[in-house]
C-alpha cells in the first residue's frame, strides 16, 4: 500500500478511536441499503442527518436492487465531483465501496475504472464477495484483485455470505491469510451472515490480529429458510431489538476502533411509502440503543 493509502487509514482509525466517550456515535455509519432509494449525494445527507460518520456507497446501480436510483459517478465526472465535495462538506468519510464480484469468468481488469473512482473518492475499503466454484482459480483471482487494489492505494474486505463461495467467517479467513497482508486485505463480517453461516461471536473474536477490518449491524430472527436468505439479506432485515442477535456481544468481538455500520434494509416500509429519513433514523438509533444497553 502506498503512502497515501496508508495516511487515510491512519485518519480513519483515529476517526473512530478519538473520543472514547462517544465511541458508538462516531464509529456508526450508514450503508446504501438501508436507504437503497438514494443517489450517494443524498446517501451522503441522510447519514449526516442522522449523525453517522461515514457510509458504504454502491458506486452503479445494480438490476438486482431495483429501488436503487440511476445515477453514474463512473463516467460522469461532474456527478463525482459533486458527490465528493458533498462528503467533504458534510465531513462523511467513504467507509466501504461496492460492488466487487467475483466469478468465475471475471476478468480483473474490468475493476479499474471502479477502482479509480473509488480511490479518487478516498474509499477506505472494497467490498469483495465471491462467486467462483472454482477453488485455485478463486484464490489466483482474488490474488489479481488485492494486487490491482493495492496499485490504487485501496484496502479489500472479503465479504463471507453462505450463498457465495465464501461461506463463513472459517472460508474467510482461510481465503485472506493466503494472501498474508492482514490489515490491507481483511474481512467484512455482516452480523446477519455470521448468524445464518452458523458462526459465534466466539469465533469473530478469536480471529487473527488485522483480518477483521469492517462490522456491519443488523437484527434477525432466530432462524430463516435457506431459500428466503438472499432475500432476507438484501431486502427485509430486523431493526435492533426486533430479532435476537446479540449487536452488542457482536461490537465488542469485533477489534478495537473497527468501524461499523448499520445494514438493515426495510424494502416492505420503502414499499408501504416510510420516507428514507425516518427508515435512516429508526434503523440507527435501534442500533445505537443495542450498543449502548
């Protein structure tokens, strides 16, 4: 990792680690779906009203999130712009940058304009999910992956998902530390996906120093059917305090100063027409209110 990369991520973790007495205010930010129906410059308004840090941006719209709205900061530089002089203004930092897939034909190289873009954005990570069956073929890809990210000055979080080819918290982990540059390519642990891959809070803290780089907060119910867990994930999650996650016990696993945010999509309260500021708001502060029990 470069110089510049390496000052950013020094700033992001004195960022979340500065006043230990507002340590939950600070280190919360919002991710993209829990206010899929924004553009990232309202993405950018809608943490700051509710006094998060930062955000996790899906950089292009995705057919598979169908309320996401169109927008293209890749090839529209005055959108960038416009975008990145908004996070500034609002002092919201880019925590983590979807989508980055990878499949079995993926060719790495594709990434490079999404890359650019997420460097020039300051994005403190990428978000990696895996899709290739293929096991050698998956790491030598992944390998490429960290590779051109780390030409960018760029972090990769390995988002483990029991529907991928990454599974659990164990793939995860098995898959980064072959690469062996922990605190540059980690993991992101999804509370929801810890729970439905079979995973403890035990194992989470139990994990190797600098692999876990990223937590995102949810709630759920004691179980869910494996054919409704895409589903669950991406469109109908529990707000703190509605399912039986342990956030708290899941904070305190995660390493000190480790960001978080909330990813709690509420598509049937989107749908039922609940504006984004009070979804943001009530995701938020049930979060806050599990972490600070």
């Amino acid at each position: 990792m470069d110089r510049r990369g390496i000052a950013a991520v020094t700033l992001w973790q004195l960022a979340v680690t500065s006043d230990r007495g507002s340590a939950v205010m600070l280190s919360l930010s919002l991710d993209h779906i829990t206010a899929v129906d924004t553009t990232p410059v309202q993405l950018a308004e809608a943490a700051h009203a509710a006094e998060c840090r930062g955000i996790c941006l899906f950089m292009e719209p995705m057919e598979v999130l169908p309320h996401l709205p169109q927008f293209d900061i890749y090839g529209d530089l005055g959108q960038r712009r416009e975008f990145g002089q908004r996070m500034k203004d609002l002092g919201i930092a880019l925590d983590l940058a979807y989508p980055f897939t990878l499949a079995g034909r993926t060719e790495v190289d594709g990434f490079k304009r999404a890359m650019e873009c997420a460097a020039e954005l300051d994005a403190q990570l990428l978000n990696a999910l895996m899709y290739d069956r293929n096991p050698e073929r998956k790491l030598d890809t992944f390998g490429q992956f960290c590779d051109l990210a780390r030409s960018f000055g760029l972090r990769v979080g390995v988002e483990f998902y029991p529907v991928s080819q990454v599974r659990s918290l164990a793939e995860a982990l098995e898959l980064v530390q072959q690469i062996g540059r922990p605190g540059e390519v980690g993991i992101n642990a999804d509370l929801l996906h810890l729970m439905r891959s079979g995973g403890t809070i035990e194992e989470l803290a139990a994990a190797p120093e600098g692999y876990i780089l990223y937590g995102q907060l949810c709630d759920g119910a004691e179980s869910c059917p494996e054919d409704k867990r895409d589903y669950e994930a991406s469109s109908e999650r529990l707000l703190a305090g509605e399912g039986v996650f342990d956030l708290k016990g899941f904070a305190e696993a995660l390493p000190e100063g480790c960001p978080m945010s909330v990813e709690l999509p509420r598509n049937a309260a989107l749908e039922a027409g609940v504006p984004v500021s009070e979804r943001v708001r009530l995701a938020i502060e049930s979060v806050r209110q599990a972490l600070e029990a």
